[in-house]
C-alpha cells in the first residue's frame, strides 16, 4: 500500500465527489465573490469522514494550491476589466506575502482538530455577512471619498495574508468587505485588487504549505497527497467559477445569499464539534 493510499481512500466514487466539490466551489466562488476554499474544506472533510481533524493540514494544503489557480486566471479577467488598483495593490501585496508565510508556519503548529474550531468560526463570520448582505439593499458608500492610505490598506493586507495562510483560504472574503468599508474602494476595485493580491500571495503561501505538509507535528502525509487532490478539484472549480460569474447576473442573489449562510452554518456546527 502506498503512502497515498493511507492518507485518503481515492476510489471512484470519492473522485467523483471531489469533482463534484470543485463544482460546487466554483460555482459559489464565481457567483458571490467568495474564495471556493470555505467551501472545498468542509466539503473534503465530509467525503473523508475527517470528525477529528486529522487530515485538516491535508485539506488546507489542497486548497491552497487550487487557490493558485484560481486566482490567477480570476485576477487576468480582473485586471482586463481595469479593476486591479495599482497603488493599493503596491502597499497590500507585500504585507499578504509576509502574514501569509507566518500564518501557514503557524498553522503547521496547530493541532488539526484545533484548526478545524478556527475554520468553523470563520465560517460562521462569512454566514453571518451574506446574511448581513441578504437584508442590506443600499451599497455601502457609494459615494463617500476614497480613504485607502497605506496604513488602513497595509493592516487589511496583513490580516487577509495571516487569515489565509493559517485556514488555507484565499482572504478574498476577509479583504473585499474591509477594503469596501474601511478604504471605501468601490466593490469593483475591492474584488479585482484582492483577486490580484492572492493571484501572486497564494503561490508562496501554497508552496510553503505543501512543501512542509510531511513535517508538521501531526503530519502523515506527502505533498504529492495535497497536489492529487488539487489536481482533482482544479478544472471543475475553474469551469464552476465561470459559470458561477455568468449567474449572478441571472439569480436573485438574496436567496441565492440565504441558502448559503444556511449551509455555512450547519458546516460551522458540524466542523466546530460541538
């Protein structure tokens, strides 16, 4: 038996539902603006039965390397479409780049089962925004005055960096809201900049986490575990994410919002172990 077969069972039927998950992220990813992350890892966590955490590093690491993907093909759209700030992106990338090595170095110290807790209150935070956002109608200042200074990006840059590198998310869903509300960018701008951010952060961070994937104190498995899986997920998460893009501009969004936030926090119970 090989070191893979010990670390996931990889039988036809779990393929198919991992192709169903990178659908499935896609799909959300594209459709509310979102990384497919919070949705790949408690979904992985489910096909493989993981109650105790044990393959939590495992499923961050693959994640993080789709992430790379993603976001790279999402920040080309963005940056064609002229929404990438250039000088907020100056300030944030290199304090994504710094936070999102420390986060994944923390995180490789960090029991799986207490990771899975972190998981589970993050997605109790995301649920809580769309639910925000079902109920709020009017956008959030529209035309209030940029105030993106290097300070309030660099913070935002700096938590989105440690938040992502130690959940193994892509921070999207961190940065658009605080960029939107605390530097006042237009959504626009707030996505295609956090979209280009983690088109370049996530490569450090995902090299980082895969490559130390065998070293972590509770770590059984190889990188090649997380790349397989990836490499899985990979080309449906990207045929979702464009399709997902395609129905925002055909679904009522608030129910689309409230379904979601339903889902996310039945993960976050089911994650959190309680």
């Amino acid at each position: 038996m090989s070191r893979y077969d010990r670390a996931v069972d990889l039988h036809l039927i779990n393929i198919l539902m991992i192709v169903g998950i990178g659908l499935a992220a896609g799909i959300l990813g594209g459709l509310l603006g979102i990384g497919g992350s919070i949705v790949m890892i408690p979904l992985l966590a489910l096909v493989f039965h993981d109650q105790t955490g044990a393959k939590q590093q495992l499923f961050q690491a693959a994640a993080m390397a789709v992430n790379v993907v993603v976001s790279a093909l999402a920040a080309i759209r963005h940056r064609r479409a002229g929404t990438v700030r250039g000088d907020v992106l100056r300030v944030m990338l290199p304090a994504v780049v710094i936070t999102i090595i420390l986060g994944v170095l923390v995180s490789n110290n960090v029991s799986g089962l207490i990771l899975r807790r972190f998981f589970a209150v993050f997605l109790l935070y995301v649920s809580v925004i769309n639910i925000i956002k079902v109920f709020r109608k009017a956008p959030i200042h529209t035309n209030a005055p940029d105030r993106a200074t290097p300070m309030r990006t660099g913070s935002i840059g700096s938590l989105m960096g440690f938040v992502a590198g130690l959940l193994g998310i892509g921070g999207g869903v961190l940065a658009v809201p605080l960029l939107q509300t605390v530097a006042r960018l237009p959504l626009r701008q707030c996505i295609g900049t956090s979209s280009a951010i983690m088109a370049i952060a996530s490569i450090v961070g995902a090299s980082i986490k895969i490559s130390t994937l065998g070293r972590v104190e509770q770590g059984q498995f190889a990188p090649h575990d997380a790349l397989l899986i990836a490499a899985i997920l990979t080309p449906t998460a990207f045929i979702g994410g464009w399709f997902g893009a395609t129905l925002t501009h055909k679904l009522p969004l608030e129910w689309v919002r409230a379904v979601f936030a339903a889902a996310l926090l039945a993960a976050a119970w089911r994650m959190s172990g309680l």
